[in-house]
C-alpha cells in the first residue's frame, strides 16, 4: 500500500505509534502540564490563522527553499529536540540525525538525550544543533561546550524557559521514573508493544548519558525532577554572553515568548531567536506560541524560529506567514519513528513537503516570500 494513503497525516502517524509505544512512554511523549490548556491553546490559535485562497493565477510549481542562519535548506523545516529521545523508540537519536542528513535538513538532539555529543559525532550532518540546559557549575559548562565542538556539531541552542520542573501530571500517573524502573506494571505493558521491545533489547538502556558523567548516578526520581535538573540553573543576560563568547558558531536562544526580550538579546549578539512554549509541557497558563510570533517579529530584525502545536505543512505556511523563518518539529518525528520505524522520518518529511506544495498551489504562493498576510478566523 501506497504510504500516503495509509498515514496521509501527521495524526495517523500519531495513532499508530499509541499503538505500538508503551504507555509509560507514550505519556513521557505526549503529555502536557497541568489540564494541557497551554497544549490546547496552541491548536486552537494556529486554526484561527487564516488566508484568503488565491485565483485566477494560472500554474504555479511552488518551491519550499530557503535560507537560513547562512545555510540553504530544501525545505523551512527541521527537527526539534526532545528530552530521552531514546526511549521514545530504539535508537531514536541516531535514526532521526542519519534521516535528516540525508534531506538536509537542521537536527537538534537534548543535553537530556539517551545519546551523548561523542555518541552522535558519527551520524550528524553539518547542520546539527546542540540544545543545552543551562548548566550552573562553570567547570560542567565548559566541558560540555568543549564535548559539543569536538563532536562537530554547528549550532548551539540555549533553552531558557526551564527555570523549574513542571508538573506533567499525566507522565507522574504513568508511573514513569528516572531512569525508568521496570515495576510490574512498565512490563505488562512493554509486553504489549513486541517492536519498541524487541529493538530496545538491542540497544543499550535509556539513561541521560551526557549528564551522568557529571552526577551520581540516582534511582526513583520522578521523571519530571530529573537528574538534568540537579545540574540547571536559570540562566541570566550574563550567562547568555558567557555562552556567546564561549561558542564561536550559530547561537539560538529557545522559548521566547515576549518581544521586550528581543533587545537584550540583540545586544548580546545572538543569531536567532525560537519562539516556543515548549509546547505547554512547561506552564499551563501560557498564551499561545503562534499568537507570540507576530509580536516578536514586530520587535526584532533577527532570525526566528518557531515551534509548539504544528501538525502539518498548513500550521508551517502559517507560521512562516506571521513572521518565522524557520519551523522545528518535535514530537511529529517521533510518532513517525513510533508507527514505521526507521522509514518514518522520511516519509514524515515527505507528507509535510506536498501538504505545503499543495496549500501553496491554494494561495498561488510560488515561493515562501509569495504568502499572503494571513487573516483571523472566527
């Protein structure tokens, strides 16, 4: 069977990989905070973002290139990073760096990865982004800054909208630990998802290796306080300087959310903001991510990127019409992983690629620069 007739959608991804992910981590995956109002927010705003449908403008052959951070992209977007991606599914980091090498498109792997910066070094491409929580030890920090140069990766993402642990209440009743403890109750339902179990029984255990090299390692924290949080601090406008004089490559900071941060930030010379609110996994009372957007960019001349709610190549066009230059997308990737395995990134790639042809062709669009100024919905 044709792939895009089987899972023509990001949701269809979605659905299988429920299926085939155990629920301890598919909660992890999945879950917001709180009653995941921020979670719905973010939906809810992106469909309000409406154009008018163009006519009457003969053939148009769309084309999705851009450039970025001076780097030429086939397409305007890349993989987001996401917290033990490895327990998601059997070598998620890996997989999803060798996939987007080969579309050449930007992927960004955690500080709290399941794999570390040495681990990675073999299997990214030139466009491989280091999402750093904020280290408070100077010593720990300049260590991790050498390990990430050294493994070759270009970019650095600074997160700095982690100041605490967040609820996550969902992922609390899932029973989920770090690093999992196998209880009873995880392995009935491991049993019953035969390939995430077979594969990850090949590969070594999930754990945040980056940072264990750092701490002892602890048993039964819940998965919301992990080990990563005894290493945080919250960072200030000093420690961003301290970072970009440390770093000599692209220096993005994630989860902007306020436009009146923007100055700061240019001064201290960042190369790019991301607008984010980490996908309401952080705080439930957030405003909308896409409703952010538009006055960040209205408040700043530097590249942005945004993430947080997208399920296809409509929500990118719409970021990118309201003021993004770029879109990073998380958890999608991971559902593909979840419902096909090792094909999913490309055909998750593939899907989101024509979704955008195709509502490009609706708004005679030939190129990203063509969108039309976007219209509220009721």
């Amino acid at each position: 069977m044709d792939l895009h007739q089987k899972f023509p959608a990001i949701d269809d991804l979605r659905r299988r990989a429920r299926k085939r992910i155990p629920h301890f981590v598919w909660e992890y995956l999945d879950s917001g905070t709180g009653t995941e109002a921020t979670t719905a927010r973010n939906r809810t705003a992106l469909d309000r973002v409406g154009f008018q449908p163009s006519i009457l403008h003969g053939p148009i052959e769309p084309g999705l290139g851009t450039r970025f951070l001076g780097r030429d992209f086939p397409v305007p977007f890349g993989m987001a990073p996401i917290g033990m991606s490895g327990l998601m599914w059997p070598r998620a980091e890996i997989l999803l760096a060798e996939a987007a090498k080969k579309a050449g498109i930007p992927y960004s792997i955690s500080t709290v990865a399941t794999r570390t910066p040495e681990d990675m070094a073999p299997h990214i491409g030139p466009d491989a982004w280091y999402q750093l929580y904020p280290p408070k030890d100077p010593e720990i920090r300049r260590d991790m800054i050498d390990r990430i140069k050294a493994a070759g990766f270009s970019g650095l993402i600074l997160t700095v909208d982690v100041p605490a642990s967040s609820r996550r209440e969902r992922q609390v009743r899932s029973g989920l630990t770090s690093p999992p403890a196998l209880t009873a109750r995880l392995w009935t339902q491991i049993v019953q998802c035969p390939a995430w179990a077979m594969g990850m029984a090949q590969t070594e255990r999930p754990t945040m290796k980056t940072i264990e090299k750092y701490v002892d390692k602890q048993l039964g924290l819940p998965s919301t306080a992990h080990i990563g949080y005894i290493l945080r601090t919250s960072p200030d406008i000093e420690y961003v300087k301290w970072l970009r004089d440390a770093w000599d490559g692209p220096f993005i900071i994630k989860g902007v959310m306020r436009a009146d941060d923007a100055a700061a930030l240019e001064d201290v010379g960042v190369d790019a903001l991301w607008v984010s609110n980490h996908a309401g996994r952080q705080f439930d009372g957030a405003m909308a991510s896409i409703e952010a957007l538009p006055k960040v960019r209205e408040a700043t001349a530097l590249p942005l990127i945004f993430d947080s709610g997208i399920e296809g190549g409509l929500d990118i066009l719409r970021a990118i019409a309201l003021g993004a230059d770029f879109v990073m997308l998380g958890r999608a990737f991971h559902f593909a992983l979840g419902a096909m395995g090792e094909a999913g990134p490309a055909h998750l790639i593939d899907l989101l690629k024509l979704d955008m042809v195709s509502n490009m062709g609706q708004l005679g669009a030939a190129t990203l620069g063509d969108l039309p100024t976007p219209i509220t919905l009721s």
